[in-house]
C-alpha cells in the first residue's frame, strides 16, 4: 500500500519536472547524446546596390540665329539628381551635345557645376553654332556619371536654328587689259569675284545685274551690258548675257553652304566662283575710260 503511493508520487513529479527543462538545453543534450545536430549558424549579408544618376531636367533653348561668319554661343543648363547626395556626382564627367543627322556634332565636354538642392546640381554649358551649321532642329543631348561610374543620359529636347541668307564677295572692283576696237572674247584681268556664303542657306541662286559704262569724260558713248557674260569658269566667255539693268541669274552658279576658311573656291567651302567676259565692243566707240560711276555699280546677289 505505501509502495504504491511512492511510485504514483515520482512518476507525478517527473512529468511536473519534464516541461520545465529548457528547450535549448536539451537539445543540446540530445545533440551530445545522438550525435545528430539541431542547430547551425547562418551567416547574413545584405548589399545595397548603388543609386545610378538622373538628369531630370534640361534647359528649352528659344530659337538660336547664326551670327554671320562666325560662330553663336548658346548657354543652357541641365539638371542631376542622385540619391546617393550631390557628393556622388562626378562634376568633371558632365558633358553636352548638339546633334543633328549629317552634321558635324557640337560639344562641351567640361560643363560648369552649378547651385545644388537636396540631391540636385544644376550644370552650366555654352556650345558654339558655326554660320553654316545646318538649319533645322538640334538634339541636345546631355551626360554625366557618379563616382560608381553609373552614368545618365538625356536626349529628349532639341531647339531649332534658324536660316540664314548672306554672301560676302572679293574683289570688288573689275578691270580689264588694253582693249581695242576690234577686241573680242577678253576676260577681265582681275576676276575671278568670289563669293562667300557667310551663312547657312544652302543651294542659293546667283544673279548679277549689269548696267552700261558710260564713257568719261565723253559721255555720249557707251559700252553696253549685252556685251558682257559671266560664267563660274575661265574666261567667262560661254556664260549667260547680261541686260542692262537686270537681274540676271548665272544658270551655271549656285551658292552652298560651307566653312570658308577652306578656301577650295567651291560648294564644300561654301564659296563660288564668276568670271566676266568683255565679248566685244560697239561699233564707232571711242577711245576713252568707260565706268560704272553713270549709272551705278553692277549688283551681285543671291536668293534662296
């Protein structure tokens, strides 16, 4: 009877005892007893990849006009943001591009950093336009890196330059050789004028208006524009006939655009060339000075 209590009493405590036993430590203990392990330790790494580069903003550039034999500098900005923080950006990578297809692309490569907020700097840049840079739309493209190398870009606005009409001309003044009555075919001695096209119009028409020369001091005679042509080769004396005081287009010309400090007297310097041919001389004309101070210098201009 009492053995019976006593065997009741234990196997009571036991069980109260059982859940009290930490977790941890019996599997360690059963770990050391099996062999078999319930645990491992892991190792846990997180990389945080970095923030590229944005350009979120560039400058609208209001239309731009060529300066005449020169070159237009046009100033815009463009805008980063990084959120990494403006010390991220790589300010000597910030570059802009004007672009446009067939032409030659204009460029800074060493925009100016500017004013910052929060994680946002402003670059400044100024590019140059040539006069016989194409008119039409530019693309503007803008680039820049941060200290990762991450790079943005942003191609998305383009500005329009404007058409330019103008021509220079050299020399200015024609003279011709000793001239007889009986002269024919005679080409000036000074030619051949050539003309610059000091802007960007391309394919332009080239007319030249003749008046008579009027003898000095006898002014009563005449060398008349009929007896003239003009051609764009040597001697001139193929090419189109001049009327007296009319624009006459020189059909063998025309005028393109072109960087004239080439100096190759043809459409790829942007330049052309007229030759004027004396053809012969009216009948009974006097021996004396014939000029354009009666009626006005001859006019050479061109049209688009």
């Amino acid at each position: 009877m009492k053995r019976g209590k006593i065997i009741t009493i234990m196997m009571f405590s036991l069980l109260l005892v059982i859940p009290l036993i930490s977790a941890g430590f019996f599997s360690d203990l059963w770990g050391q007893v099996t062999g078999w392990a319930t645990k491992e330790n892991v190792t846990v790494t997180i990389t945080v990849g970095n923030a590229a580069p944005t350009i979120p903003i560039v400058e609208t550039i209001s239309l731009q006009s060529p300066v005449e034999s020169g070159t237009k500098s046009i100033e815009f900005y463009f805008t980063v943001q990084d959120e990494n923080g403006v010390s991220d950006i790589n300010d000597s990578t910030a570059k802009a591009y004007f672009q446009r297809i067939g032409e030659t692309t204009r460029y800074n490569e060493s925009c100016v950093a500017g004013s910052t907020s929060g994680n946002r700097k402003n670059y400044t840049c100024i590019i140059d336009m040539w006069y016989f840079d194409e008119a039409g739309d530019w693309t503007i493209n803008v680039s820049i890196k941060d200290n990762s190398e991450d790079s943005a870009e942003n191609s998305s606005t383009t500005f329009q330059y404007n058409e330019l009409t103008s021509m220079a001309l050299s020399p200015k003044a024609l003279t011709w050789p000793g001239v007889g009555p009986s002269s024919t075919d005679i080409g000036s001695d000074n030619d051949p004028i050539v003309i610059n096209n000091t802007g960007n119009a391309d394919g332009l028409e080239v007319n030249v208006t003749a008046l008579d020369l009027i003898g000095v001091p006898n002014s009563g005679y005449s060398i008349f524009a009929n007896n003239f042509t003009v051609d764009i080769i040597s001697t001139g004396c193929s090419g189109d006939i001049m009327q007296n005081d009319t624009a006459q287009k020189i059909t063998s010309a025309a005028l393109y655009r072109g960087n004239n400090t080439l100096n190759y007297n043809n459409q790829t310097s942007g330049q052309e060339t007229l030759y004027f041919c004396l053809k012969g001389l009216p009948t009974g004309i006097l021996a004396q000075d014939y000029t354009t101070a009666g009626l006005g210098p001859w006019i050479t201009e061109v049209i688009g």
